[in-house]
C-alpha cells in the first residue's frame, strides 16, 4: 500500500466515510475537518466531504491523479450494510478477481450497489478528472424520511452472500449530481441544498433498482456468479484462436444462454461477442507489434479466412490496419 514511481495504491476497510479518510491519509496525507478531507499537494488534488441524513451517510468526491491510482476495497462482513457508488465524470476500471469492468463515462454502468462482502479493486487513469459520489448504509437503521426504502434493499439484498447490481446513470440523476458539486462552491447554506439533492438522488436510484428487477431488466451478480464469469472470461482470452458459441460456453459452464449473456455483460460491460473480439484484435495487435509474424499469419490464426475482414475489424477495434502495425516496426 503507498505510492510508488509508477502508482498510488490505496487499501480501504470498506464502511464509513471515516475508513476512507484514514486510508487515504495514510498515503496522501492531507488536512482533515469534522466533515471532510482536503489533499492539495503531491500527485493527488482531491477533495472528499461526508454528511449523514437520518441513518444513510453521502460522501461526494473530486480527484485528480497524475500517476495511475488503485483503490482496493476489503471486505466488512456485514449483509446489512449497503454501499452505493456513482461515477459522474471520469472512469475507471472495476475488477473481481482479474474480472475487469468499466465504470463510468462512455462505459456505461456508471452505478455500483453492492453489500461489501467480497473485495473490489478500481483503476484509475493518470490525469483524469474524477467526480465520485457514495451511500452507505444500514439497511435496518434507515430514518422514517425514506419511507420504505428499507424495504426495497432488504428486496434487493434478500440473502446473506455478496451481491452487486450495476446500472447506467440516468439523465435526472445526472443533472442533480452536477448540482451536487455546484453547490459545494456555494459561501454558505451549501448543506441544506446538498443534502436535498442527496436524498433526491438516492431515492430515485432505489426505485428505479426495484423498477428493473421487477420488469426483469436487471438482476443482481452473486459472488458465485462472479466466479463463473470471471472463468468464461478465462476461456476466451485463453483460446482466442477458437471460435465459440454461445450454447457450448452455457454448456460447458452450466447455465442457460439466457443467463450467460446477460450476466456477462451486467459484469464486463460488453457483449459476449464484443469482448471475444477486442480480445483477439489486441492479440493481434500484440503479435504484429513483436515484429515476429506477418499480417496474413495473425489473420489467420485469429480464425479469419479472409484478410481483408480481419484488417476491417482491426482498424475497427484499432484504429489503424493491420500493416501500418507492421510498418511502424
């Protein structure tokens, strides 16, 4: 844990806001308050405030690295508490296990609800503005203002293993964040207006959770579904020059094709199919970038019998065709 040459790496005991503040001092020093944390020099400029609504505590966070930064969240073994992350600007990389996911910005699943009892990693690019903020709570401690809201996580998180739902952000939820950290600039009365958005915003996201499941729109990942798609996802970029169905991959692996495909792309972000395809162009990139294979060698062992398909779907995925890959060397 601590900040490298190349990284800063930050461990946090998931719960409070308190852990949080802790675990970042430790790395980056900074000056605390009552209600917050300011860190203004080193490679991270970040700026963190907490308040607590009636049992459910917001925090909303600014930040801005110059060197990549991790955050690996541990376990806090309790089912009942709940944490809420939304990313409104920025995005960073999500893994499980090597289990990598996009969060935010144009990789949608910019909302993260899950029960912290399984670690969570994220990645943060170097030099990219990050505006974060965060719910936590005890799902049976929440005030008479949420007026059964407790009831919608208690549907959500109806047994005792990890789970986690992802969902995109929506366009009024996205508005009240922006007012959220509009208001932080306010000389006074700041917040009261905060905390009004705040509680906008956590109640419009419960119910439309609740709305999802109940539609069949959305299902939550248990720890074990994590596992399973963690090991497709090993299959695949494993065997990139093995073309695979979706029926033998639900067969080898044991669910319907149904489920495969939605849980996979509720945890990578992608599509079966996208995610097999941007794999096989870096390993195409990779191996012509070496030097040690020409274009039609990598095409082919890619699968494709045609190279004028495979240097489409390279520039596709790429950006550039396959020989100027080749000519750069």
């Amino acid at each position: 844990m601590g900040e490298t040459k190349d990284k800063v790496h930050i461990i946090i005991p998931e719960g409070i806001a308190k852990n949080y503040i802790k675990g970042i001092k430790d790395v980056l020093g900074g000056n605390e308050t009552e209600n917050s944390l300011e860190v203004t020099t080193g490679p991270v400029k970040l700026s963190l405030r907490y308040y607590s609504i009636e049992g459910v505590e917001f925090t909303y966070v600014e930040f801005n690295s110059k060197k990549p930064m991790i955050i690996t969240r541990t376990p806090d073994n309790n089912p009942d508490f709940i944490h809420l992350n939304i990313i409104k600007e920025g995005s960073f990389t999500h893994s499980y296990k090597d289990t990598n996911t996009g969060m935010g910005g144009e990789a949608g699943g910019n909302i993260f609800l899950y029960n912290g009892l399984f670690p969570v990693e994220g990645e943060f690019d170097a030099n990219v503005n990050v505006k974060w903020i965060g719910f936590k709570f005890d799902r049976n401690k929440m005030g008479p203002i949420y007026d059964g809201l407790d009831r919608v996580h208690s549907e959500l998180f109806d047994s005792d293993g990890g789970l986690a739902y992802r969902m995109d952000l929506s366009v009024e939820n996205d508005k009240l964040i922006s007012d959220v950290f509009a208001f932080d600039k306010l000389p006074y009365a700041k917040v009261p207006l905060i905390s009004a958005r705040a509680l906008e915003i956590f109640t419009n996201v419960a119910l439309h959770f609740k709305q999802e499941v109940d539609q069949d729109e959305l299902s939550g990942l248990h720890i074990d579904d994590y596992k399973l798609i963690h090991n497709v996802r090993l299959k695949i970029i494993n065997n990139l020059e093995t073309a695979f169905t979706i029926e033998e991959l639900s067969s080898e692996f044991g669910l319907s094709p149904t489920k495969l495909k939605k849980d996979f792309k509720h945890l990578i972000g992608s599509s079966i199919y996208q995610f097999y395809t941007k794999e096989r162009m870096e390993e195409a990139y990779r191996r012509l970038k070496s030097g040690d294979y020409s274009v039609s060698e990598v095409g082919y062992d890619m699968g494709y019998s045609s190279l004028s398909k495979f240097s489409s779907m390279f520039k596709k995925i790429k950006g550039i065709l396959p020989t100027e890959v080749t000519r750069a060397k």
